[in-house]
C-alpha cells in the first residue's frame, strides 16, 4: 500500500513538473488549462508547493547571476557616469562648434550666392556677347544692302538677300528686331522685282534705238554673202558722210564684222532675267516682258510718214524690222524659258501680215521701174538677213513674184510709149545706108542680113525703114531690163527665162501690135498713105525675121 502511495506520489509530481514546465515556455494560452487539469487531479496544493520552489529557485539563480555581474555593473556604472560628465563636455564643444559653423555657413552661403550671382552675371554678358556677334553680321549685311537699293545695285543685292535670309536671320530668328528686318526684306524684293522691270523698259528703249543699225549690219552681212551693192544698205546720210571723211571701205567693214553684243548691252535683260529667277518670279517675268514685246512690236512696225516716196525710209524701215527680230532670235537663243519658239512665231507671223500689207502698197504706189528694181533688191537683202533668225520669209518672197508682174506690166506700159514715139517718128522709106563702116554698124544693132542687098554698092537701100532697128534695139533692152529683175533671187535658169519670155511675148504680141494698130487706126493723126502703109508691112515682115536672133539673145541673158 505505501509502494502504491509512493508511486502515484511520483506519477503526480512528474505530472505537475510537466505542468509547470509548459507554464514557463507557453506563451499564456495554455495557463487555463493546466491549471484546469490541476483541480481536476486535486493536486493544487502540491501544483502550488512545486511552484513555490519553483519561483525560489528561479530567485536563487538571479541572485546568482547579479552577484556575479554586480562589480561589473558598478564599473559599467561609473564609466556611464564619466561618459554622462564627457558627454556634456562634449555637447558643450559640439554646440560652440555648431555655431561656430552656423556662423562660417552663414558667410559662405553670402559668398555663394555672390558667386551664383556673379556666374549669372558672367552667363548674361556671355549670351549677350554671343547675340551680338550673331547680331552684327546681320546689320553689317543689312546696311550694305540699303546701301545696294540706294545705288541701285541690284545684283549685289541679291546676293545679301541672299545671305542674310539662308545664313544670318535663321541665327537670330528669337529675336524681335528680325521680324522686323524680314517685313523689310519682302518690301527689298518687290523694290528690286520694280526696279528689274524698269531694266527691262530701258533694254526695250535701246532695242528700239538701235535696232536700225542692227538691221543695217545684218544687210550689209547679207550684202556680201550675195554681192549686191553697198548702196542698196548705205543710207543717202551714210554717203554723204563717207564721202565727206573720204572713207575707203572701213565702215562697210565694220558693218560686215559688227557682232549684236557690239550694238545692244544685253547684261540687263540677263540681270533682270537672275534677279527675277531668284525671287521666284521668272514665270511672271517671262509673261511680262512677252507683254511688253507684244507692245513694242507695233511701234517698229509701223510705217514712218511718205515711206513710199523715199527709198532711204523704205530701207531703213525693213532694217529697223530685221534688227527687232535678230535681237529677238538673240534673246530667245541666250536665256532659258524667256520666250520660246511658240511665241517668236506668233510674233513674226503677226509682223509677216503687216509687212505684207507695206510691201503690197510699196508696189502699187511704185511707177519707177528703176525703183521697183531697187525695192526688189532690197527685199532680198531683207529675206536674207532676216532669215537667219528663223524669221517666216516664204510670203514675203510671193510679193516679189507681184512686184515682178507690176514691174513687167510697168515696163510694157513704158515700152509701148517707146514704140509709139520711134513709130510716130518714123518716115516709112526704105533705109539707106551710104558706106560699109555705116552698114557695120547697123548689124551691130540689128543683124538681120538680107542676101539680095548684099551685093549692092554704096549708097545702098534696105527694104525696112529706120524704125525696125530701133525697135529691135528697144526689144533687146526690154529683155535685159526683165533679166536684172532675177538678180539676187534665188531662182533656176528656166525661172529666168521664164521671166524673160512671158514679158517679151506680151511685148511683141499685145504693145508692139496695139502701137501699129493705133498708127494705122483711121483717126491716127499721121494720115499715112498707101505707100507708107506697105512699107509699114513690110518693115514687120523683116522684123518677124529677126525673132532669131533676139532668141539667142534671150539664151545668152540667161
């Protein structure tokens, strides 16, 4: 019975040492149920006993463990002490220097922001030194270019328009003066657009000037590559001076050998030309100039008073005409996109019509044969040297062909004054011929040979009378007056005998046939006589027998 005690003695004091021992590692969630179970078991006072001795325990090792540590918690303690008395001696130093700081922070933060304030400074003259020499080139350039518009130098001006809107504006574009400078640059451009413009009035006034000696140079030109006579270029005016400075060919030289550029300055329109072409308004410049071309070539083609009643003005109009258009031709050739060839023909052909017109009323109002001969000769000159600035000259070769048949028509008219007078004069009796010098002479003139007269001494008697000769003289020079009308044109033998024979025929069949019809005509104030009426038969028998001889003449003109 004291085994059985003594073991559940045991059995419980193992229990509540387990219990006490899960007191002291729990965290207080457990302390309600050990202390439930305690009750239960009925052991609360052995649970309290064991943890009396359980607390004593835990108060012995503590004392233990502080007079262990106690010498050195009184070290420890003294040593704080003297830390407390070093620190507070410290805090005292760490104060004054704190303010000793404070008040050299206080002098350095003054000094700093002098120093910030002085950079700023620095950076400020620095930026303003940097806007002024960006600046300055921009006023350098801008007075020189108000200095280019006073002076009217306009192709230097360009070139400073130039530089300050591609090289200096874009620098100082923040600025507020350079809108300034810009509004002044577009009112520049316009200035010098108007001042271009007015180039090109004074190049148009110079042409005009000067296109009568271009034109004469060209003829002269024309002149020598044909062999026409200086006179048919030359002016009246022109003579006269040569003749006064006793010239020995020197000036048709110069004419021959003068170049356009010699004449006519044309760096204006090529200026002009530039300056519009870089202000973009070479479009507007091309139509421009067309328009005031368009208007000029009214004025050099219109026709000077009594131009009709002078050849000098005759000549010197169809030169002023040429010069116009070689400079033309010269204009379209050396600038690009100015006119082109479209507008050079609708300009040539309006002048073609007009010049037509002056050709046609030249003719009509021309009664000189001499004249017409004259005129011909200078309307080729004119075809030639106009021709070599594609200038349309085929039309005005067809009036030639008109003035041809008013020229032959005006010859006919004159010849048949000729017959009537030598036919008028005429005694209608057989010729006599008194020696052979006499006789020679006559077959100079008049070649027919008649066998049967042949044999006769002097004084001798021929079948025809004194008119026949003649009239065969008169027919011989009818033809070579035709004949110089090929001169100088472009045309094949078979064009000039054709120019020779028509008229000839027409002379023979219709001017010598109506002269002896009016001679022999009723009311004819001769009143010739039956005798004189043979003879006048017989005189055209021998003259029909003399139409071979005029044909190898005709064949020897051309």
């Amino acid at each position: 019975m004291m085994n059985g005690e003594h073991n559940d003695g045991q059995v419980s004091d193992t229990y509540l040492d387990n219990i006490i021992k899960q007191l002291e590692i729990s965290d207080g969630s457990q302390a309600t149920s050990c202390v439930r179970s305690v009750f239960v078991r009925n052991d609360a006072g052995t649970f309290l006993r064991k943890l009396d001795e359980r607390i004593k325990y835990y108060d012995n090792e503590i004392e233990k463990l502080c007079n262990f540590q106690y010498q050195s918690f009184v070290k420890s303690f003294h040593e704080l002490l003297q830390v407390r008395k070093d620190t507070t001696s410290m805090k005292n130093e760490l104060v004054k220097n704190n303010q000793m700081m404070q008040e050299a922070g206080q002098s350095l933060a003054k000094k700093t922001e002098g120093l910030i304030k002085e950079y700023h400074r620095q950076s400020n003259i620095q930026q303003t030194i940097d806007a002024l020499s960006q600046a300055f080139p921009v006023f350098e350039t801008y007075r020189k270019l108000q200095e280019c518009m006073e002076e009217k130098k306009l192709y230097p001006a360009l070139k400073l328009l130039e530089q300050l809107e591609t090289k200096h504006l874009v620098l100082v574009k923040e600025h507020r003066w350079s809108e300034l400078i810009q509004h002044n640059i577009a009112k520049f451009r316009n200035q010098i657009r108007n001042e271009s413009h007015n180039e090109l009035k004074n190049f148009l006034e110079n042409v005009a000037t000067h296109a009568d000696k271009i034109g004469k140079s060209a003829f002269a030109q024309a002149a020598a590559r044909l062999d026409i006579d200086r006179r048919y270029y030359m002016l009246e005016e022109d003579r006269r001076k040569d003749q006064q400075q006793q010239a020995d060919g020197s000036t048709d030289l110069t004419l021959i050998n003068m170049n356009i550029t010699e004449i006519i300055d044309f760096s204006p329109i090529y200026k002009s030309l530039h300056i519009n072409l870089f202000l973009n308004c070479k479009e507007e410049f091309s139509k421009h100039y067309q328009r005031e071309k368009q208007k000029q070539a009214p004025v050099i083609m219109d026709v000077p008073p009594k131009m009709h009643e002078s050849f000098d003005a005759f000549k010197k109009y169809l030169q002023r005409v040429t010069g116009f258009f070689i400079v033309e031709d010269h204009v379209m050739n050396t600038t690009e996109g100015l006119i082109d060839q479209r507008f050079y023909y609708e300009l040539s052909e309006r002048a073609t019509q007009q010049l037509l017109a002056v050709l046609r009323r030249a003719v009509s109002t021309s009664y000189n044969p001499d004249l017409m001969l004259d005129m011909k000769i200078v309307v080729v000159l004119f075809c030639a040297a106009i021709k070599e600035s594609g200038f349309p000259v085929t039309p005005l070769l067809d009036v030639l062909m008109e003035l041809r048949e008013s020229y032959q028509q005006l010859l006919l008219t004159q010849w048949g004054q000729k017959f009537k007078e030598i036919l008028r004069k005429d005694n209608y009796t057989q010729m006599v011929i008194e020696d052979e010098t006499q006789y020679q002479l006559l077959l100079r003139q008049f070649p027919l040979r008649i066998e049967a007269t042949e044999k006769l001494p002097f004084p001798r008697s021929l079948p025809y009378s004194e008119s026949v000769p003649k009239i065969f003289l008169e027919i011989k020079d009818f033809a070579a007056v035709c004949a110089k009308f090929a001169k100088g044109l472009n045309v094949s033998k078979t064009e000039i005998d054709d120019m020779i024979r028509k008229p000839s025929n027409l002379l023979l069949t219709k001017t010598l046939k109506s002269s002896l019809v009016d001679l022999t005509a009723a009311e004819s104030e001769l009143q010739l006589n039956f005798s004189q009426l043979v003879q006048i038969c017989i005189n055209t028998i021998h003259l029909e027998n003399s139409m071979p001889y005029l044909e190898d003449y005709i064949v020897a003109l051309v």
